[in-house]
C-alpha cells in the first residue's frame, strides 16, 4: 500500500484550521478562553473599531478640530459683564461717566467686535485647510492599522497550515517507523533502522514545538491590534486568491501580464489610482492651500482693520458727597468704531510675507517628491506582487514533482531496493515543497496587501473594486 496516499499533501493552506485545536488540546477544555468566528474583514473592522492607538488617533483629530472654532472666535463678538463697589475720600471724576460719588455700586456690561480683519478671515480659512491636512494624516493611521491587522491575521493562518504540514510530515514518519519495527521484528533489518526513524520522529516533534509557539505568538499579535484577550482563541476563515485577489482574481489580467509590456500597461494604471486616493498627497495638497491663505494674508498686511464695541453702565447704589448730582438709578452709554491702520511695523509684515513665500514653496517641492517616491513604490510593491503570484504556480509544480518523488521512494523502499536515507531524503524533499506551497500563496497576499497599502485602496472595502478590475481588463485588451 502506498502510504504517501493516504496524506493530502496538496490541501488548500486554510484547510490547517483543525490545528489550532491540536495546539490548545494539552489545555483542560474548561482553561481555554471562549472561542469565535472570525473573517478576514470583520478582524479588519475590529481593529479600526477597538485599536487604541487609532482611539488615539482619533481623540487627538476631534481636539484638532477645535481649533476651527478657535480660530473663528476672533471675528465674533465678545459680551462682558461685571459690578463694582467703591468707596473713596470723596467725589472721583471719570471720563466715562463724570462725576462718581463718594460711595457706588454699579453694574457695566459691555460688547466689542472685530467688523473686518483680514489676518483672522485669512487665519480662519488657513485653520480649515489644516484640519484637512490633520483629517488625511487620520486617514492615513487607518490605512496603515488596516494592513497591521490584515496581515496579523494572515500571518495566524499561515503559521496554522505550516503546523498542519508539520503535523503531516510527523505522521509520515510514525507509519515508517512502525513498518520499519515489523520489518526488524521479522528479521528484514537491523534494530539500528528503528532507531534512525526514532530519532527523526523526536526531530519532527520538535518541529511542532517550534511551530506551535509561532502559531501562539501570531495569534497573540492578531489579538492585541483587535485590543481583544491575548488567549482569545478564533476559528479563522480562509483567504484565497480568487476571493481577495483584486487584479490578480481576473484571468484575463493575470495572463496579460504573463508580457512584461502589458504588465508595465498594468503598473501605470494601479499608479494613476494611487496617486488619486493618497491620503498623504491630499495631506500635503491641503497644507499648501492652508499656507498660501497665509501668503495671502501676509500681502496684505496695508489693509486697516475695523472693530466696533458698545457699552453701558448703570449706578445702582450711591451715598456720601456727590451722591445728589449722581443718584442711584442713572444710566451712562456709549458705542464706537475704531479703525487700525499699521504705517510702519519695521519691516515684520515684509519679512513675513516672504517667509510665507518660502514655506508655500517648500511645500510644493516636497509634494512633487512625494508623489515621486509613491509612484516608484506602487511599482515596486506592484512588480514583486506580480512576480509572488506567478511564484504560486512554481511551488505547486515543485509540490507535485515531490509527491511523485515521494511515492516511488516510498515503495522502492517496501520493497527493499532503497535505503533509509533515500526515504527521508524524499520526505524533507515533500515537506520543503509543501511549506514552500504554503508560503507561496500567503507571500503573495501579503505582497498584494502592501500594494493595497500603498495605494491607499483595500478592495474588500471600496464599492468599485470590480469595475476597476473590469476597467484594467479593457486597458490591457487594447
């Protein structure tokens, strides 16, 4: 009987969810935490929802935004109020109100306000344009958090179907070690053949260890950015290529791009679409608005200002000398305008307007390289997707070549036409394939998850994500 037979070597990668149970089952049942359903995108949305540093992120934007309405307190009016009692040697006079008897109680009420200032008109647009930087630079943590937890989640998967291969490989080398045990006890081979399989059993073993502490600490990782219990154990659902592949789950796409010119054609669209949804570039396109309403300001610094202010002042007690000319009871008002007009200022508003000039400028050099460095970078992260998911189909080849190898060796050595160093020469061979099948795909989701990135664009939460694939297919028949 061929014993490679009964193992499925070529199983999807997300078929290993059986391990994470093997994991925790030296754990009494009633120690396990409880256990949940979990996809790719609700952990995505958990992170968005519950990580504290975008918590963070987002109390600091919401305290950002008041400084709008900082900005705007200076163009409106401001109401005081107050009461003041007075005692003095004898009768004061005030140019306000005139004569102030020797004792007073008052009340005063005031309001004054800025008509025409350009510098807070200016400062208010100017405060605008920044929390829109402030609002993309949010944007941006987000972005950023969203492939965190995508690939904490897709690194759990991977790290269960390595344990799952392991798990495999450890089963192959236990039905060898029992043949090999019937074959000494019948005189077919020496005692030291059923010592060699030992020792790579106890190797396997070890093996698992290894790989059951990583499967811990990714699950670990996943769990912290969701800001969930570290020991919270989740049945994960899996991720494939054709459901969350994006560009890569169209045929039509992935055998256009098999040609390095149409693949360059596929390039310069995922850079058009990238440099169109950056949030950084809108950060920085947003701080160069907000610092030429400051050039603009500046430039005018000539233009006067105009306020107004109005107020009134009642006596509601007074007593002593001068008390007869000023009784309780009597009112004082008054309104006014003022206008401001700076002359001279030393050359401030000069210097100013030309530090404004060269802080607009430094601003637009800076987004030119920006977008310089964003455009080689979604080609890069493009370029390496590309080539990691024609890495897949590779890796499957070798993973089939090494089942076939496997098998024979397998049977040569039931027969005894091969020694035990073939067998476990075929057998790391079988499981270096499929670890390499496994990586492979998850590699390139992975690549494809720092394009997504990069691009600012997550397929599984835009709306248009197939009419953009449908759109790239048009492109590149033409």
């Amino acid at each position: 009987m061929n014993r490679a037979a009964r193992f499925d070597w070529s199983r999807p990668a997300m078929g290993s969810l059986l391990l994470l149970a093997l994991v925790s089952s030296a754990r009494p049942v009633s120690a396990q935490s409880p256990r949940c359903e979990l996809s790719w995108v609700e952990a995505i949305e958990q992170a968005l929802d519950a990580n504290q540093a975008l918590i963070a992120a987002r109390q600091t934007l919401e305290a950002q935004h008041k400084d709008i309405a900082i900005a705007r307190s200076a163009m409106l009016p401001n109401i005081g109020a107050g009461s003041t009692a007075q005692i003095s040697e004898g009768p004061t006079f005030s140019s306000t109100v005139g004569l102030i008897p020797e004792r007073t109680i008052n009340a005063v009420g005031t309001v004054s306000w800025t008509l025409y200032n350009h510098a807070d008109i200016d400062s208010l647009g100017a405060q605008k344009h920044l929390y829109e930087s402030q609002q993309q630079s949010y944007q941006v943590s987000r972005v950023n958090t969203t492939a965190a937890a995508a690939q904490s989640y897709l690194n759990v998967l991977l790290q269960q179907a390595l344990l799952l291969v392991q798990e495999l490989n450890l089963d192959l080398t236990q039905e060898s070690l029992e043949v090999t045990r019937a074959q000494e006890g019948a005189g077919a081979v020496p005692y030291r053949e059923v010592l060699r399989w030992e020792a790579q059993r106890f190797a396997d073993r070890q093996s698992i260890a290894t790989q059951q502490g990583s499967l811990l600490s990714s699950r670990f990782g996943l769990n912290q950015i969701r800001n969930r219990p570290a020991e919270e154990i989740c049945t994960l659902e899996e991720v494939t290529v054709e459901e969350h592949g994006f560009l890569f789950s169209s045929e039509g796409v992935t055998e256009a791009i098999r040609s390095e010119t149409q693949a360059e054609l596929a390039r310069d669209y995922l850079v058009t679409l990238g440099l169109s949804r950056s949030p950084i570039l809108r950060s920085l396109d947003a701080q160069i608005h907000a610092e030429w309403r400051r050039k603009k300001s500046k430039r005018r610094w000539m233009i006067p200002s105009l306020s107004g202010g109005a107020g009134a002042a009642a006596f509601l007690l007074t007593g002593g000398e001068g008390a007869d000319q000023q009784p309780a009871g009597s009112v004082f008002w008054r309104l006014g305008l003022q206008l401001d007009w700076t002359v001279l200022d030393g050359g401030y508003y000069i210097a100013s307007m030309n530090q404004a000039k060269a802080s607009f400028g430094s601003l637009q050099w800076q987004r030119e390289n920006q977008a310089t460095a964003l455009e080689q970078e979604i080609r890069s992260t493009a370029a390496v997707s590309m080539k990691a998911f024609a890495v897949i189909e590779l890796a499957e080849q070798r993973l089939e070549t090494a089942k076939q190898n496997h098998e024979l060796v397998n049977e040569a050595y039931l027969d005894g036409a091969t020694s035990f160093l073939d067998v476990v020469d075929a057998q790391q061979l079988l499981l270096s394939a499929n670890i390499a099948a496994r990586q492979a795909v998850y590699e390139f989701l992975s690549a494809l998850l720092s394009l997504e990135q990069t691009m600012a664009y997550y397929p599984f939460f835009e709306s248009d994500a197939d009419a953009r694939v449908r759109e790239l297919e048009a492109k590149l028949r033409n």
